[in-house]
C-alpha cells in the first residue's frame, strides 16, 4: 500500500516546499466524497471534482486512492485526538484531570463526523487492514499511551495505585465509550445530550478513581 507519508515527502522533494493548503483542500474533499460514497466507489475524478482541482493535481499529491484514504485517516485521528492529550506535569486534582479528559474524549468520539468515518475505517479494514492499523496506532493506541504516561506519574507519586498503566489507560477509555458508543456506533441513538454525557463521564471518571485507590 502507498502511504500518505510517502506521498509527502515525494511532494515535498518536487517542490522543495512543505505540503500547501492545496493538500489540504483535497483531503477535506476526499473525505466528504469517501464518508457519502464510501471507499469502493469514490473516485479521483469524483474527489478532485469536489476539491475543484484536476484528477491529475490529485495524483501529485497523493499517487493513489489509498494514500489519500490513509492521509484522511491520519489526519481526522489528529484531529480527533489532539483534545485529549494530557500535560506531563501531574500537578493538581486528578479526579479534576480525569474528568476534563473524559469531556474532551466523549465530545470527540460521539460527533457524527467522527462516527461516519470510523464505521468506514470498520468496512474498509478487511480488504485495506493497512487503514485500520493507521488508524489505530494515530488514535488509540496513541490516547493509551499518553494516559499511560500520565497514570505513572500518579502512581509514583501516591495518588492513585496502578500495576499496569497501559491495561489502566485502555480500562478508562473502555468506559467512556461504553453502550451509548455502541448504540452511536449501528447508528441506534442520535449525539448524546450534554447530561448524557456528563453523567457518562462521572460513572467512569468515579468508577475508575475507585478501582486505583492508593492501598
């Protein structure tokens, strides 16, 4: 599979500049055009169409289909993730930190936008499992790792008592996704209210304090 990092840096070598915001365009089209049509039938000519460039502008940027599925992929688990990064100073209430994560984490997962483009990443993982590992490794496996970090530091300090904080870390997102996930997920339940959410976020953000309560 051609990969989106090795579109850019071919781009890059072309034009000795960074990506533009032409790139960026064509990535924001590409993904309104993949999340209607779905990955089979999008085509270059439909994205292009849609970014308001030509086919071959396309192909400069990105070579193939699958490279530009897999730069969507990246770039919306940025997007998606970037909120829920924690500082590497553990100063403060961690309940209060937990919590504040908790809201950024539900707020991004249950938009719709979001919702449209991981059953894509589902549908398409079969045949392109190369999508579904980017995805992983750029979501989360990226937001377990930086809990992780985060709930080592606790641990050390006394706050809370954690063995494992990866297996921790993957406990407390598991809680925030949860049946309201699930039902968001098949398409059962529209976005949750803000006191859905919340309370949500206060079942785990409690149950989980709880479960790692220094000895």
């Amino acid at each position: 599979m051609a990969k989106a990092t090795t579109a850019k840096i071919s781009e890059t070598a072309a034009t000795g500049t960074a990506p533009t915001g032409k790139r960026h365009a064509i990535v924001e089209a590409a993904a309104r055009v993949f999340l209607t049509a779905g990955y089979g039938p999008a085509s270059m000519d439909a994205i292009a169409a849609e970014a308001g460039v030509s086919k071959q502008t396309v192909y400069s940027h990105f070579g193939a289909k699958d490279a530009l599925f897999e730069a969507i992929v990246e770039d919306k688990c940025q997007d998606l993730m970037g909120p829920v990064r924690l500082p590497a100073v553990t100063d403060g209430d961690p309940a209060k930190t937990l919590g504040d994560l908790a809201r950024r984490f539900v707020a991004a997962v249950l938009t719709s936008p979001n919702m449209a483009l991981f059953r894509v990443v589902v549908a398409e993982s079969a045949r392109f499992p190369e999508l579904a590992e980017a995805f992983y490794r750029a979501g989360p496996a990226a937001a377990v790792d930086n809990l992780a970090g985060y709930l080592i530091e606790l641990d050390r300090k006394g706050n809370l008592a954690i063995r494992d904080a990866k297996a921790a870390a993957r406990l407390f997102f598991a809680m925030l996704r949860g049946d309201i996930y699930i039902r968001r997920l098949l398409d059962l339940k529209p976005e949750p209210s803000a006191a859905e959410k919340e309370a949500l976020v206060g079942q785990a953000v409690a149950a989980f304090l709880a479960a790692h309560a220094p000895d």
